[in-house]
C-alpha cells in the first residue's frame, strides 16, 4: 500500500484554515497543521493539529524527519519572519517541496492617511502623546510602554493573562471579521485619533483602514519584513496547484 503524502502547513492565519480544509479531502494526502500556540483559542481545524514552536530550525529538521513530512505550505502570518525564515532554510537543505502562501499587503488609497514605518519601534515614536488604536496583537505591546503622554485602545483576541505594559489604557477582546460600521463607533467612541496597525493584508481584518479612511484618521503602517528566498504564491487556489504538481 502506497504510503499518503504528508502535508505540513504552517499555520494560524485564515489561509491556513481553509487550504486544510480543502486540502485535508484530496486523495491520497495526509494533512497536519503546525500552530505557535498564541492563541490560546484557534478556531477549529481539518486534519491533524500540533501546537507550539520546534524549537528554531533544528528542530524544525527533526520534526519534519519523524513525522516524514514530504511537502511543506507556509501559510503563517506575513510579519512571522522566523519560522518563515526557517521553513525556507530547512526545506531548502534537506530537499522538501516548499512553498510560501502569502497574502498580499494592503494598497493605500487615494483618500488614507499613511504614515509608514519599518517597525514598532518607529510606530510607538508616531503616536506619542495621542489617543491610539493598537491593532498588533498583545504580545508584542511592549514596544509602546516607554511612550509618553498616550492613551491606548488595545485589542486581542484572547484574554490577557496579566495587564499589558502600557500606563494608560483599555483593553478590550475581538476575534476578526469586523464590520466598518462597529470598526467606526469603536474609534469615535473612544476618541481615537490615530491608528498602528502592521499591514497584514487580507479582508478580515481590512474594515479598521476604512473606517479609519472614513473618519479621516491617520494610520501608523508597519511595513511587511522581508520574505525569505523561494517560490510564493498569494491564493489557496494557486497553492491547491501547487499541491497537486507536487502529489504525483
């Protein structure tokens, strides 16, 4: 009996959830979908899950060995640069089909007020002094707390196990899709004046620019780090392909 082909994705983005889903009822295929574990709530998932990091990209190595792993999609979050980084190294050094699902950045607009910067660290210099809406995730929130004079309208997708590391703030709980129309109440409920955002890319999270847009709002957009070397694809459809070039 021929032995099924094992698919690793990287996962924890919405991408991630539904090639699995597709992915998971292809002949032939046995599909496992590697999470960080900093949800400690991710939406439900076809096929296998394991949760936690491999340890850098050792164990990464040894974990596709043991779980004779034969093709690898990342599908991981657009600014998780390490595991990115490290698919690409190991893949590339022990020779597994590997491919980088990306979605593509958001484009600015004629009517928004961009200001673009490299990292957080630049993106806490901009909001200083202002009543800010963090939309970074919660773990890395310290790169605002030496920021002066701010307020911070701080949302996450779970419950904070301690109270984040910013003097001033509110900390409210969303799990993505938003709507424009709750995106814009929430700003001007709160006196927001400026937005810091990563530019993620993606519908689900895409309603905070245009309401943001609407009210007239500057953005504080972190630019994407750099992709590692390897062939990229921005869709599940061009990913299912993929797979089923490499399947045979």
């Amino acid at each position: 009996m021929v032995r099924p082909k094992h698919l690793l994705i990287l996962g924890g983005t919405g991408e991630a959830a539904a090639l699995a889903r597709q992915a998971v009822n292809r002949p032939g295929l046995k599909v496992t979908t590697s999470l960080a574990g900093e949800t400690r709530t991710p939406a439900r998932l076809k096929g296998a899950v394991r949760s936690g990091g491999f340890g850098g990209a050792d164990g990464m190595a040894d974990y596709l060995r043991q779980a004779r792993v034969d093709l690898v999609v990342d599908a991981t979050h657009p600014f998780a640069a390490v595991i990115s980084h490290n698919a690409a190294k190991v893949c590339s050094a022990v020779g597994l089909a590997h491919i980088h699902l990306v979605r593509p950045p958001w484009e600015r607009q004629e009517d928004d007020t961009w200001i673009d910067v490299d990292d957080l660290i630049q993106a806490a210099q901009e909001v200083a002094g202002r009543r800010a809406f963090l939309t970074i995730g919660r773990v890395e929130l310290g790169r605002f707390a030496e920021v002066e004079d701010a307020w911070f309208l701080v949302r996450v997708i779970d419950p904070p196990a301690q109270p984040p590391p910013l003097a001033n703030c509110r900390v409210i709980q969303g799990r993505p899709p938003f709507t424009v129309e709750t995106e814009r109440a929430l700003m001007a409920d709160h006196k927001i004046d400026v937005v810091a955002s990563k530019n993620s890319g993606g519908a689900s999270t895409y309603a905070k620019i245009t309401a943001a847009r609407a009210l007239g709002l500057p953005v504080v957009m972190v630019r994407r780090p750099p992709p590692p070397n390897g062939p990229v694809v921005a869709s599940v459809e061009k990913t299912l392909a993929w797979l089923a070039e490499h399947q045979t």
